[in-house]
C-alpha cells in the first residue's frame, strides 16, 4: 500500500533531475512508510521525462507551462493518503522526509514546509533575502514552493493549487489550506530544524535592482502574479 506520493514539477530540469531523484530515493529508503515517486512532465524540451524514468520514477505529461497545473496534474495520479511536492532542483534530506511523514501521522498536524538553504554560498545581498524569507515562512506559516507536505483530503478540500496564478500560488495555497487545518484543529507547521536544499540559479537571472523591484512589486500588486506576461 502506498503511503505517501512525493510529487516533482519539472521542466527543461535534466541537470538538476537526477540529482534530485538521487537524493530522495536515498532519503526513501530510510523511512518505513511505502512511497511514490511522480515526475510531472511539464512540456520539457530536453531529456527531463528520460531520466525520470531511468531513475524509476512514474512520470505524466502536462502540456500547459505552469507550476500549478503541473502540481496539480500530478496530485490526480497520485496514490498517496499524504503529499509531498518536492521542486525539481531541490535536495531533500532524510531527517526532513521523516519528520514530516511523522508530523502528518500524528494527527496533531494537517501539513505545511520546511525552511531553505541555497546549495551555493550566496552573496551578501540574496542572504539577508533569504534569511528573511525563512523567518518570515516559520513565523507566518508559509511554506516555500520548493518543499510542501499535505494531505491527500486537504489537498481535494481546497482545490489544490490556484491555477489563477503564475507565481507565489504556494503562498495562497498555505492560507487556503491552513484555514482548512484550523477548521479540523489541526496546525500547519514549518519544520526549521531540517532544510532542503535549493538551487540558487533562478537569484541570478536579474540584477539586485531587478530582484528587489520584483518582490516589492509583487508584495505591493498581487494581481500582477495572475498575468504570465508580468510574471
């Protein structure tokens, strides 16, 4: 019987994929739980699905490019009572894998995510984003977009992912579903004693001043995150 389904978006990610799948299988393998592996193929152009498959992963095709529909699409296959979605370009370690598993059965607990460490040294500048945006997930309750764990039941009870938005759809999906949580007295918790591992790259596609501009522009004009355009 499958326990958990972990759940991979991922497009044009084959330099990232096999790494990513590594070190879940690896973290697996130290759980007693029976889990699955989906890969969502988000309408890749590379060998994205190829090496999923080579890795023993169970991989569906989404044609439409965005994080959400690719989430989403892969939460209908998945045979799990929990959820975990784990980006394409993030490393998970054991202990966190374990912890969550553990936190969703103990029935205190409905879901939530985990804070972030880059997988290079970050500039000065990225830092103290990053820093931020982890006191503020733990804090807050939001859950990073790299690493979610959930409930099956919770996940259908909210909808799943709005697919109104082309970015920060994580944050409204913590809101969604930490309301959803409440209702059933249980908490949606950031685990902050185990991190994953994301990768940095997508921090150096724009300047500092490009960087800043954007998140205070989305902090300030959410509805620029529902229009592909402006994302």
């Amino acid at each position: 019987m499958i326990a958990y389904s972990v759940i991979v978006p991922a497009y044009n990610e084959e330099s990232y994929l096999s790494d990513t799948l590594e070190a879940l299988k690896a973290a697996m393998a130290t759980v007693n739980s029976r889990g699955e592996i989906i890969v969502v193929d988000n309408n890749s152009t590379d060998g994205t699905a190829d090496i999923a498959r080579e890795k023993g992963a169970g991989v569906i095709f989404e044609k439409i490019n965005q994080i959400s529909r690719a989430r989403n699409a892969g939460a209908m296959h998945a045979r799990g009572d929990f959820f975990i979605f784990l980006d394409a370009d993030t490393l998970i370690p054991a202990e966190l894998l374990a912890q969550a598993l553990s936190n969703l059965e103990n029935n205190t607990c409905c879901g939530g995510g985990a804070t972030v460490l880059p997988d290079k040294p970050l500039k000065p500048f990225y830092q103290i984003w990053l820093n931020f945006w982890n006191r503020f997930s733990v804090k807050c309750r939001m859950a990073a977009g790299s690493f979610i764990y959930c409930r099956k039941d919770g996940f259908q009870a909210v909808g799943g992912f709005s697919e109104k938005f082309y970015v920060g759809e994580e944050i409204w999906f913590s809101i969604d579903y930490r309301r959803w949580g409440r209702a059933i007295g249980q908490e949606f918790v950031i685990i902050d004693n185990a991190s994953v591992i994301t990768s940095t790259r997508k921090l150096y596609w724009f300047s500092k001043f490009q960087t800043a501009i954007m998140m205070i522009s989305m902090m300030l004009f959410p509805f620029i995150s529902r229009y592909r355009a402006l994302c």
